[in-house]
C-alpha cells in the first residue's frame, strides 16, 4: 500500500539492476520520466514498458510538458510553444489545441498523466521566476485559458494536474532551490491566486502543492506541502476537493531545506496529501518508503490514513481507465506531430 504512495524518478534512460530491484520491492503508484531518461521514441515506450511490468499496472506514468520552459520532449518531437505564449493570442480554440497537442504527444509515447496546466498568477513578484510559465494577473484570465487547455486534455484522455496549489504568484525564489516565504494575506489568496483551483476543482484529476510557506495567510511558516491547513482545512475541506492531492517534487530544495526527506514523507501524508514525487535520487525514494511504512506499522491512525488514500487513488486509476502502454508511434505519427506543433501558432 504505500509503495501506492509515491510517483518515483529514474537516473537514465534505462533501467539499471538497481532500479529494477526497488521498482519491484516498492512497487510504486506511478512513475515520472525527465529528458535525461527520454531519448527516442521507442526507447521511451520500452522504458515505460519495463517499469510498468516490474511495478505492476494500473500506474501513472507521468511527464511535466507545459510548452516553453517545461517541455521534456522538446528534442524527442519538437518544442512546444509557452502558456504565455499561446494565452497572448486571445484565442480560446488555441488555448484548447495547446492542450490537446501536448496531451497527443505525451500519449504518443505512453504517458497517461501530465503535470499541468500552471494555475499560478502571473504576479510581478514571481516574474523572474515563472516567466512564461504563467500566463496572467487576472483569476479569470488564467481559469479561462485554463479551462480550455484541459478541454484538450479530455479529448485525449490525458490526466491533468493543476498546479501549484495555492499558488506561487506572490513569491520571488525558485522553490527548486529555495523555499519562498510568500507575505499574502488570506483575502488576496483566497479571492485571487486560489480562485483558479476553485474554479476548475471538478476538472483536474490531481492538484500538486507548492513547497512554499505563506505566514500571512496561515499564520504559520510550514511549507504548504506538509500543512494540515493547507491540504485538509482549505483544500479538501473549504474548496471540498475530492480528487488526488500531489506533492511537487520532495528533492527540491524548497522542501528539503526545512526537513529531512523521512520528516517530510510522512508529514505531508498526515498533513492530507495523496501522492508523494521523488523524482531522482533512489536513496531519497527508500528513504521515504520505509519512513512512511514504519509510520504505518507503529501508528493506528496513520495507517488508516494510508488505507484510506490507496483506496481514494484505487478508485481514481478505475475511473480515469489507464491505458496500457502503446506501441511505439512510428516514424510518420512523430513528423505529424512535429507538424502540428509548428503551426500551432501560424
């Protein structure tokens, strides 16, 4: 059960011994390929193949892809133009097709599940930071371009992922690196960066948490990833989110600065969140596994609030019917695609 709990990285674009050996003692819910484990097409399906077979299926198989900054497949297929980019033209037909090209290309290759779209507020704060990444100020804005690029995720039966709940907008660090302390009041949170969540609750499978603290907000300098308040209070409980609650990635710095990865596993479990990211470092991936599976054997409750998820993302994999992992696309299906992303925007 609480190999169910993590969505792991790999280090390369095959599988090594090692990694095949806590793929299948961890078994874990899903999987997240970057450009150093993406080569070429078919090297890419059989790496999903391998995993899916060693970890068992039903599995999310996962890809960041926004277009712009974010493109793992950029050099594999072509790169997609940015959020930004595609939200300038004012035009809601574009704002679906970026979404249902990307989701193509994802699936194309034997993802099911995409990290996006950006629900961050594109603020001056957070310029140097998001860039092209965010795609307006205005709530309203960033939910309409929005709600049209997961129209396009639904007309390919991709899952889509908002993030970063409750929103970066305000912050000037790269939580990669660093963890932003983001001075907001719980007014302008909840009647601006929030409303995009609020907005599109129904249509986004998972929301991924940002590693950010907002003190002015919650009274408190907790990470939002490991925040009761957060995740349960606002989250789940004031917005009544139903569907799975992701952490960003537990190696990144905005996290790890502030505890240690076991400390952080299972506080952001018990905090309320469904699925840990670990997106690199095996270490790091055991390391949280047996932290949360000792959690679970010595606390009662914790255990019940495992149970309780697996049978929240059990019941998610059914409803979203992941596929199993295609063929390789051939060589004509890729150059189409190169094609369609190219005139994307002319």
């Amino acid at each position: 059960m609480v190999g169910q709990l993590i969505i792991a990285g790999l280090e390369g674009p095959e599988l090594t011994s090692t990694e095949s050996a806590w793929l299948k003692l961890i078994r874990p819910g899903g999987v997240i390929l970057f450009r150093r484990n993406i080569e070429e097409a078919g090297q890419t399906v059989q790496l999903l193949r391998e995993i899916t077979q060693i970890a068992g299926a039903p599995n999310f198989r996962c890809l960041d892809l926004e277009g712009g900054l974010v493109d793992r497949l950029r050099d594999l297929i072509a790169p997609v133009p940015s959020p930004a980019e595609v939200y300038a033209t004012g035009n809601p037909a574009l704002f679906r097709r970026h979404g249902r090209l990307i989701a193509r290309e994802a699936r194309s290759l034997g993802f099911n599940a995409v990290f996006a779209p950006v629900l961050d507020l594109a603020l001056t704060d957070s310029a140097s930071v998001m860039r092209t990444r965010a795609v307006s100020a205005d709530p309203a804005e960033v939910t309409a371009y929005a709600a049209a690029f997961l129209q396009g995720f639904a007309a390919e039966g991709m899952i889509g992922c908002g993030k970063h709940f409750p929103g970066l907008g305000g912050g000037n660090l790269d939580s990669h690196h660093a963890m932003p302390v983001i001075q907001r009041s719980w007014q302008e949170m909840w009647t601006q960066d929030i409303v995009p969540f609020r907005a599109l609750k129904a249509k986004l499978p998972m929301i991924m948490v940002a590693h950010a603290a907002y003190p002015r907000a919650s009274g408190s300098t907790i990470p939002a990833s490991v925040s009761p308040f957060w995740i349960t209070e606002v989250l789940r409980r004031k917005l009544r989110y139903s569907g799975l609650v992701i952490s960003d990635d537990m190696e990144m710095g905005g996290i790890l600065t502030q505890r240690s990865m076991d400390d952080a596993a299972v506080e952001a479990i018990a905090a309320g969140a469904d699925v840990l990211e670990i997106c690199r470092n095996p270490a790091l991936i055991l390391m949280a596994y047996e932290a949360l599976l000792s959690e679970a054997e010595g606390s009662p409750s914790f255990r019940r609030r495992v149970e309780q998820i697996v049978g929240r993302i059990i019941r998610c994999k059914a409803r979203l019917t992941l596929a199993e992992v295609p063929r390789t696309p051939p060589p004509r299906r890729l150059e189409s695609l190169r094609q369609q992303v190219r005139e994307l925007l002319h």
